[in-house]
C-alpha cells in the first residue's frame, strides 16, 4: 500500500513539474497571466507606472469641434462597417434575429429573480453566428443592460455581473464575440486559400471584400439584437457594459448608436500613443488602421459620451494582469471631458479600480456603474 502511495505521489509530482516547465519554455497558456501576476505581487514591475510615449499635443488629435464633425465622424463609421451613411437606414433594413422563448441551461438555474430566458440567434455572412441570452427579470424597472463579454470566453463569465442587474430589476441581453462561447466557428473557402475553420479574430480580415467588412461582425449582433428589443419592448433606457474585448465593443458600438445613453468599458481600450506593451496591442479589431486613421480612440471616447443626456465612462483594474493597467489614462481624461464640455452635451469619467489584481468587472466597479446609470 505504502509503495503505491509512493508510486502515486511521484506520478503526480513529474506531471506538474513537467507541466510547469513547458509553460515557462514555451510560455504557453497560462504564461502571461502568470508572469504578470508574479511580477505584481513581488514588487518586480508596478503596472500603474508603466512607461509610455509622450503624445505632447493630444488635443490635436481629436478633430471634433462642433455637431458638424460628430455628424461626419458617424457617416463615416457607419459607412466603414456596413457601407451606408446612416445608422438610421441600417435599423430600417435590419433583420430579425431567431429566437427561442424560455429556453432551458443548468448553468443559470442559480439566478434570482429571474422570470426567463429568451435566446436571440443572428445569423450573419459566412455562416457566423452569435447567441445572446436575454435574462428577464420577475419584476422589470424596464430599463435594458447589454452585457458583453470579451475574449475570454462565454458570458457565463459573467454572471456576477448578470446577477447584479438582475437584483435590481433590470433586464439583461448577454452577448459574447464573434468565434467565442456558444458562437460557432465556422469553415468558410476563401477565393484562392482554400477552406478554413475560423478560430480566431486575426483570420476576419481574410474575409475582406469590396462589398464586405468583416467588421461589421462585432457590430451586427448588437444592433440586430437592440431595434428587435426596442420594437417588442417598452425600455426606458439602454445601457452597454463590456469587459475587455467586450469594453471595446462598448466604445466602438455606444459611438455610434445614441440609443445608448450610458456605456461602461471595463478594460477596454486606450490609444496608441499608450500601448508601450505586448499586451496592450491588441488583434485584429483593435488595431485596423483604415478604421482608427479615421477615427482614432480619442474621437472614439468623444462621440460614445456625447449626446443629450448620454455619458460614457471608462473603467480600469490598477493592476489589472491581462492589459490596459497603469495610469496613461492621465493623459487625456480631462481633455475628453473637456471636449464635451465644449460640445455642449455629454459627460465622459475615468474609474481606476485598485481593489483588486485581476481581470474582470469587480463589485466596486459595479456599484459606481450602478450609481452612474441614470
């Protein structure tokens, strides 16, 4: 018995030895989040001080002045994404998504005042999919929070956050992006590559044409989604809250659609001048230069705050391990405020969250998101 004991205990400590070498030589999975976590808990690297370049005149970047230029900035944002000039046209012709009424998953079964789940389908070129849950709560405060989770998988990542809604009567749509949780990865060929399954958000660009941009991929599931909910439901108010890839979607898709009034990105963004680190880079969406040398993030941070009676607000972990930690937010929080103070309409404020070290929406944010919902 002793012997198997021992046989047993050395089995596992070459599994995990070996196991933890080949994450520190080939630094795979979970590498970085283990090296950023290390060199924050001993002292070795301060996220909050990173180094970043000196953008002297950042006010020269924003080329927004008046309405004209908001209005302008639009026509261009939405005629990048889906090729027309008006958000309004686009809503017009919009699709339905599929749904399915009060459909069944164990993995909520623990939710509170929760009356049902409707699931909401769009389906999009190239066969891609997105699946969004709508929690409905017994009792409604008919106001509609849009969760949107970021790379790291499904929304069910986000349950805390559904269930902090919920707890206070509003509705939640939860949607995650293209390629990721419950949203398909299709095979598509591609005029001279051939056939590929989709995986990843680098490979969207592939998919390019003169009549197609696939990045109107993270957008379509939103607005599809919010003009079917907006017809069929008596909301009061829209609000968008996004965690990492899911904070950007936030910034892109509240620039765009004034229907939303308050919009949360929790380590979401931040401009160029800033993204010093690997990390902070980002893929695909994050980094299309056609897009951000039209509209760079700063106009992006102006137009998802401006509007009668709308406010965006930027949230970020201090020391968040994934990305987007530090204080470059300095740099240009009071320009944007200013901006939209001048402009006449709007407010925009930035969170910094040091009660915690990781990557996610904590209850601290959550309780300013709550008291900034209005």
């Amino acid at each position: 018995m002793e012997k198997m004991q021992y046989i047993l205990i050395l089995s596992v400590f070459f599994i995990v030895f070996f196991a933890g070498l080949s994450v520190g030589v080939y630094k795979i999975f979970p590498y970085e989040l283990l090296d950023s976590s290390k060199d924050i808990l001993s002292g070795q690297k301060t996220l909050e001080t990173n180094q970043f370049v000196n953008q002297a005149d950042i006010d020269s970047l924003i080329k927004i002045d008046n309405q004209s230029n908001i209005d302008e900035k639009r026509h261009f944002l939405t005629e990048f994404f889906w090729g027309i000039g008006s958000l309004q046209r686009i809503i017009d012709k919009s699709p339905l998504p599929q749904v399915e009424s009060d459909i069944s998953d164990s993995r909520y079964n623990d939710l509170q005042n929760l009356k049902r789940i409707d699931k909401l389908t769009v389906e999009m070129k190239h066969g891609i999919n997105s699946i969004s849950y709508l929690f409905i709560p017994e009792v409604s405060n008919e106001k509609l929070i849009l969760y949107h989770q970021g790379h790291g998988g499904d929304f069910i990542l986000g349950q805390n956050t559904i269930q902090f809604f919920l707890n206070r009567n509003f509705t939640v749509l939860a949607s995650s992006m293209p390629l990721v949780g419950m949203n398909n990865q299709p095979i598509v060929e591609i005029d001279g590559l051939g056939k590929m399954k989709l995986i990843s958000h680098q490979q969207l660009d592939l998919l390019k044409t003169n009549n197609f941009n696939p990045m109107s991929l993270f957008l379509d599931p939103i607005q599809i989604n919010l003009t079917f909910l907006h017809k069929e439901y008596a909301f009061q108010q829209y609000s968008m809250i996004g965690i990492s890839g899911g904070g950007w979607t936030t910034v892109i898709y509240s620039a765009i659609d004034e229907r939303i009034s308050d919009s949360f990105s929790v380590a979401g963004s931040m401009p160029f001048y800033l993204r010093v680190n690997d990390r902070d880079m980002g893929d695909y969406e994050q980094t299309n230069v056609d897009l951000y040398q039209n509209v760079n993030y700063l106009e992006f941070y102006v137009l998802s705050g401006y509007g009668e009676g709308r406010k965006h607000i930027q949230i970020f972990n201090k020391n968040d391990p994934c990305c987007f930690s530090g204080n470059g937010y300095e740099t240009y929080e009071f320009i944007i405020k200013d901006k939209i103070s001048q402009l006449g309409n709007g407010d925009f404020h930035v969170l910094v969250d040091d009660t915690h070290n990781e990557h996610k929406i904590s209850n601290t944010a959550l309780e300013y998101i709550i008291k900034n919902i209005d």
